[in-house]
C-alpha cells in the first residue's frame, strides 16, 4: 500500500517542522479500524509513532476520527492516503450568545397554564405578537403573561445534553435534574461563565425552560471564557452519543449554542448523532451572515435555529439566516438563570437563547411519542409562518419565514390598552443594505 511510504517519513520530518494539531476523519469504520490495528512489524513502528502523537480517537455511530499532533508538511499526504475522508486543523468554537444584562393535537384537559410567564415562553405558546413598551425603561407588562403547555408531557425520561460551558446544577429551579456527564476543558464540573446554566434554564428550569421534567445532562465542552474546539465539542458529542444508548431506551437531544466557521467534520459528527438515534439542534449564529458558512449550523441533519426579536417580531439584527436555518425562536433580551445562587435571573441575546426554546420543545415531542427523525418536521409543520415583513427578507435569500409555536391549542391572551411596537420598514431596509 503505497500511502504508507509517506507514514515512514514522519520521524524525520518531526524533527524540523513544528507540529500543529489536526483532526483526522477516515472514511469508513473498517478504515479507522485497519489503521488502529496494523499487524505487521513494519507498520507497528509507524503506529508507534503515532500512539505517542495521538490526542485522543473518536467512535460512535459511522463516525470515525483522531485528532493527533503533526507536522503541517504531512497534511497533505495524510489527505492521499485511501483510509482518509478529510484532515481539519483543530479550529475554535465559542458560545453564541451577545450578553445583554439590561399544531401537535394535545388533549386540552391537560392543558397547564403558567401565569407570570417569561416572554419567551409565552411566545412560544401564542401565533400572535406580545406587547410591549419601548417608552418604558423596564418592560410594563412584565408578569402578565402566560404560558400554555400539555402538563402530560414535560420531557420526562428524555435526556436534553448541553454541550456547553457547564451546568450550576445545583440550582433550586433545576429540582435535581441537572446531572454531571462529562468535563471536556479540564476545569471540573460546574459553570464558570453562565452561558450553559442560562441556556440550560430554557430548557428545562421550573420557571424559565420549556420543558419542565427534562433531564439536562452537563457535557462541558466550552471554558469558562465560552471557548472551545473541534476536538472539545465533538468528544462531547461522542460522549452524549454513547451515553444515551446505555440509558435505557430514553428519548436523547442535544443542544448545540456554539460554532465556528464552516466545518465538514463537525457537520458528520451531528449527521452520525442523528443516526445514532438522537434529535441534534444548532444556533445559527449571531454574525448577520448566512448561516450555511457555519458549523454546525450547516449540517442538514440538524434542527438550525436562527433568533428573532419578540418585541417586534422581526428577524434579530445579530442573528444569521439564509436556507439552513429552520426556524425562528426568541433570541433577544431573553431572561433565564444566572450560574450561581445569588444571582438573580439575566438576560441574555443571541441564537444561543433560541436553540434551547426548540431543544425542550423537541424533548416534549419525543416525550409525546413523535419518532426522533420525524421531530424536525413536526416543528416546522407546527410553525406560525409569514410572520416577519417580507420586504425585510429580501436582503435575507431563503430564509425561512417561520416562527416556532409549540402546538397547543387555544386562543391567544388578549391585553386591553396594548402597544405593539411594528418595524420602521424603510430604516430597517436601510440597515439591511448597509449590511450586505
């Protein structure tokens, strides 16, 4: 096998080329399986050399990988070698967030209504625009809200994975749902910066999540300054994959409020996730670009989930769009919990915010008995559609004009002396063109 030669170069080259880390993704299980399992004392030397370079190998549904340190004169032949699909550079993940601290047929006897609900969820509840009032420094109607849920299914026995920066599990609003899985950063369990307990209080708090009987399971991929890699976050991938097949037949979603530029081999590791069985959903990004120049966002396996603005219902200025994005969820000034004890509740903006809202609404489907391949389709078939300005997704090609509801049938509140703010057209078309 002629790819081999180049294998025998390595010790040498190592010598004057610094090495730089790289994930490898073979082609095929029997690929990654032949090179992890050379016989013969020729190519034992060479995965010798490897076994002291390699950082860690990756296996769980078709997906197979290593990442290993070598020297940027080897990645080009590595990319030749027949066992190989494709070589990346370990690339950086951030969280998505911008920190800003300012119908499925339920049964309506079981209809639960939350009163004081948070904006975001009761939008999710309701086809129609909530009020509100910018003239008021805090928001008037604040505590008048409701959310409308099916108190049959809740997320029970479905785990939601938050691969983020942690978990403050402890929380009260948790009421000992939040579980450790697994420490990705080498910083130990917990939450450092309170992206992942926010995006986990959508989710599945008491007060602030959507589904309110869910099991979160803390992967933690991201550190304390909300940065990760391609290495972190598909460990933690791997892990939510694994642990989900020995938990006992539960319904599994993972929450993705992280990305980086476009990525091929994070977008199979989502496509092998959801092979394995698990619901995978991704924040668009918060770059005001189309969402197909990101990973994981443009994996098509997964359930994209762009932010809009509830106050106006308006696409959110920050939040990319474009044809691989699925749906909209409230992404601005969303509140939900801080990570730690004394804290009260913030909010926080981003596409991060909107991910977890469709997270625990795909945990209460799969809780209702909806197939796990068939989740995206039920959202997007519940979805309000034609709610943004059209002439406003003119700049915005292919995106979608839907908005997640959750299904629930009834009819929305109704608030006497009411403002609903509307979009300034012509200054929003204006901002849309400076943009492009």
């Amino acid at each position: 096998m002629r790819w081999v030669f180049w294998l025998l170069a390595a010790s040498f080259l190592t010598q004057s080329s610094f090495a730089e880390e790289y994930l490898i993704r073979f082609k095929t299980p029997d690929a990654f399986k032949l090179f992890m399992n050379f016989k013969s004392a020729r190519l034992q030397s060479i995965k010798s050399f490897f076994d002291c370079k390699v950082r860690r190998t990756f296996s769980f549904g078709s997906f197979r990988a290593l990442s290993i340190d070598v020297p940027r004169d080897l990645v080009d032949r590595i990319r030749r070698s027949p066992l190989v699909a494709e070589v990346v550079p370990n690339i950086q993940f951030v969280a998505y967030d911008e920190h800003d601290f300012e119908g499925w047929n339920f049964n309506s006897r079981f209809i639960r209504r939350q009163r004081g609900a948070p904006r975001h969820l009761s939008r999710l509840s309701r086809r129609s625009q909530l009020p509100y009032d910018f003239e008021e420094e805090d928001d008037n109607y604040e505590g008048s809200f409701n959310y409308y849920y099916d108190n049959k299914h809740r997320g029970d026995g479905i785990n939601a994975y938050i691969i983020d920066t942690g978990i403050y599990k402890e929380h009260a609003e948790f009421g000992g749902r939040a579980v450790f899985g697994e420490d990705l950063t080498g910083e130990g369990p917990g939450d450092g910066n309170g992206h992942g307990t926010h995006v986990a209080g959508i989710v599945g708090s008491s007060k602030y999540g959507v589904a309110k009987d869910i099991t979160l399971v803390e992967v933690k991929a991201l550190t304390a300054k909300g940065q990760g890699n391609l290495t972190t976050v598909i460990s933690a991938m791997e892990f939510a994959v694994n642990h989900c097949r020995s938990s006992e037949g539960k319904g599994c979603v993972i929450n993705l409020s992280l990305g980086a530029i476009r990525n091929s081999v994070i977008n199979q590791a989502v496509k092998a996730a959801h092979e394995a069985g698990i619901v995978v959903v991704v924040a668009a990004g918060n770059s005001n670009i189309n969402a197909c120049l990101n990973s994981p966002a443009s994996a098509p396996e997964a359930i994209t989930v762009g932010a809009f603005d509830d106050r106006t219902d308006s696409i959110a200025k920050f939040s990319n769009w474009g044809s691989c994005v699925d749906i909209f969820a409230p992404g601005v000034r969303v509140k939900s919990l801080a990570s730690a004890p004394h804290l009260k509740p913030i909010l926080f903006s981003g596409t991060s915010m909107a991910s977890p809202s469709i997270t625990g609404l795909a945990a209460i489907l799969l809780d209702e008995g909806v197939p796990y391949d068939k989740i995206k389709d039920y959202i997007l078939k519940m979805a309000t559609n034609d709610v943004f300005q059209r002439r406003t997704l003119v700049f915005k090609p292919g995106t979608p004009n839907r908005v997640a509801f959750n299904g629930v049938k009834k009819n929305d509140d109704k608030f006497s002396n009411a403002v609903y703010p509307v979009v300034d057209l012509d200054l929003l078309i204006e901002d849309l063109k400076d943009s492009q």
